[in-house]
C-alpha cells in the first residue's frame, strides 16, 4: 500500500506525520457528490454500488486525505432487519414510519444475513478497493446498536427522545433485547465488510451522549462491547466514537476498540494521559471552525497537535462529521495544514 499511515497510526506503530480524514467526507459539500445526487435519490445512490464506489472516492482525489470510508447510511441495518425506512427530499430526513412500540414489534425484527440483506455495501467496498489500488486504506462502518435503536424507536430524529427513554426506564428488559438484536446484527455486519476489504472499520455512537453516565453504561456502551467481541476483525483495526461521552473515556477504551474517536468538547491531551497507552486517539477539531479562513483553521490545527504531542497514535479528524455548506477550499486547507504542521511531531 502507498499511503498506510491511517492503518499505522490505528496500531501506534511509528509515522512520518499524523494522518488525517474526515467524518462525513464524501458528501454534500462536494460539488463533485452533488452532481451524482442529482441523478438519483439518496437511498438509490446508496444501494448502487457502482455510485457508491464514486462518492467514496471523491474525497481521496479532490482532498488528498489518508483514508477512504465507504459511502452508505446507518440506517441500512433496520430496514434490512424488517422495517421500512423513507428518506425525504430536502427537509424531514430518514423516517421509519412504524417505529417500534412495543415487544412484539421487536421480536418480529430478524438479524440480517449482511452477504444476503446488505449485498449492495460489499459489492461497493470490494468495487472501492478495486478502484484505490492500494493508494489509501478503505474504512466501513455502522451505527451502534444504541444510536440505531434510537432511530427505529423514535422513527425519526428527535429533540427529546422521549420514547427510546421511555423504553429503557419503563421497560428495560424490552430495551435490552432490542439492543441485544442490534449488536448481533452489527457484529454480522461488521465482519461482513471486513471479509469484503474494509481494512478498518468504525463504530458510530451519535446518541450515546443523550444517557445520563450510568444509564451510558448500560445500554450503549454494553452493546458496543459486545459487538468488538463477536466481530472477526482479521488484522482490522476498530474505531469507537461516542458524541458527547467525554465522562466514559476510560470505560470505552476498556470495551477493546484499537481507537477511540473523540468530539471537538474533549481536551485530546487530557485524553491521551488517561488512555494513551491503551488506545490510538482520533479527532478532534470543531467542524464550524471549517467556516472560518484557512490561516486560523492552520491554528486550530496546530493548537490539536500541540496538545497531543509527539509521538504517533493519532489520527487527525473532525470532533464530527463535516458540514454541508464549508467550502471545499476550507477542507482542503485543512487537510493541508495537517499534512504540513504534524511531520515535526514525528521526529
């Protein structure tokens, strides 16, 4: 492989400088990914390999970055287990339109055969792999089991998220056979993409910030922890990012990822003397500094890599995904500033 800092910084084994990616990268910011959006609708381009494989790929020849992650949604994992999802034009997002209410609902839901159900994210990634020869490490990922029980209960985004707590706090052995459902299907998944040439994959948590820390505990970070020890990783590192879980740093580096994600609230430096030694870091700029000028998104990135400090086991990225409306000359320039800043924090 020509570019295997990304897989290297994930082991902590030494590098020439910090490689960096984006959460999100292949996206809307991109006229490119723009232009083949037009042609279809969002759930179309993600079960169409072929374009699939193109959006992917965007970022790694118009940024430069040091992986590829494929392009797919979450939420492909519910409505291959049985429920139907819409994603709305414009405003309104992914829906399922009967969210779960009730036990029966939820033991009606399958665990996908991923190779069968997700065909269309392995033949994407073995086309993806294809296509990179080796220029950069391709990545896959899934929503955690928490995050994605969020999504089929509420059946939409949410504010309050009332009736997923409800559902812990008032029925919690029905939760936990949700989630226990969930994280058997990720495991499946996961593995799936790793047979089908994803040399790492990641671990979404987007609502885990939204539990109170034991609660955290309990019906997130459980199930994370039981994914990592049903996944066959064959030599793949695994990235876990909790938004908004800054207070359980140690308790998820102790579930086994190789790398714990962090977001733009977490001091890095304060995360490395905690769990360091344990694990890879990665983050964590705030993604609306994007929107300011290139010489202070360079400061931001100099501020980050001064307070991890030398040696390897970072990853640069985003504290979460990148926004729809930063220019495409701002995430270069901080591509770029990552690129030029982090060599003499390798020497």
């Amino acid at each position: 492989m020509s570019n295997d800092l990304f897989l290297r910084a994930c082991r902590r084994e030494e590098i020439e400088r910090t490689p960096v990616w984006m959460m999100r990268q292949a996206g809307r910011y991109l006229p490119e990914y723009r232009a083949v959006r037009a042609q279809t609708d969002f759930l179309t381009l993600c079960k169409t390999p072929e374009l699939a494989a193109e959006v992917s790929i965007q970022p790694v020849d118009i940024l430069g970055v040091d992986a590829c992650i494929i392009f797919s949604d979450i939420l492909v994992i519910p409505e291959a287990m049985g429920m139907e999802l819409i994603v709305e034009e414009g405003a309104g997002g992914p829906q399922f339109p009967s969210p779960i209410r009730s036990r029966a609902e939820i033991d009606r839901l399958t665990v996908p055969d991923p190779t069968r159900e997700l065909w269309f994210v392995m033949d994407a990634l073995r086309l993806v792999r294809q296509r990179l020869q080796g220029r950069v490490p391709l990545i896959g990922f899934s929503g955690s089991p928490w995050t994605l029980a969020t999504y089929m209960v509420e059946g939409k985004g949410s504010k309050t998220f009332r009736y997923i707590k409800e559902l812990l706090y008032v029925h919690p052995k029905d939760a936990h056979a949700l989630l226990d459902k969930l994280a058997r299907a990720v495991a499946a998944y996961l593995t799936a993409q790793i047979e089908a040439g994803a040399q790492a994959v990641q671990i979404f948590d987007t609502w885990g910030g939204i539990l109170p820390p034991d609660e955290f505990k309990e019906f997130s970070l459980r199930y994370i922890e039981q994914v990592l020890k049903l996944l066959r990783r064959n030599g793949a590192p695994v990235i876990v990012f909790c938004k908004d879980c800054g207070h359980s740093l140690e308790a998820i580096a102790d579930a086994g990822p190789d790398v714990v994600g962090l977001d733009w609230t977490v001091d890095i430096g304060k995360a490395r003397m905690m769990i360091g030694s344990q694990v890879a870091l990665q983050g964590n700029l705030d993604p609306t500094l994007l929107y300011a000028p290139p010489e202070r998104i360079r400061e931001g990135v100099k501020k980050i890599l001064e307070k991890y400090g030398k040696g390897t086991g970072h990853i640069f990225n985003l504290g979460h995904g990148i926004l729809p409306d930063v220019p495409v000359e701002h995430a270069r320039a901080f591509i770029q500033a990552v690129k030029e800043e982090s060599p003499k924090y390798h020497r």
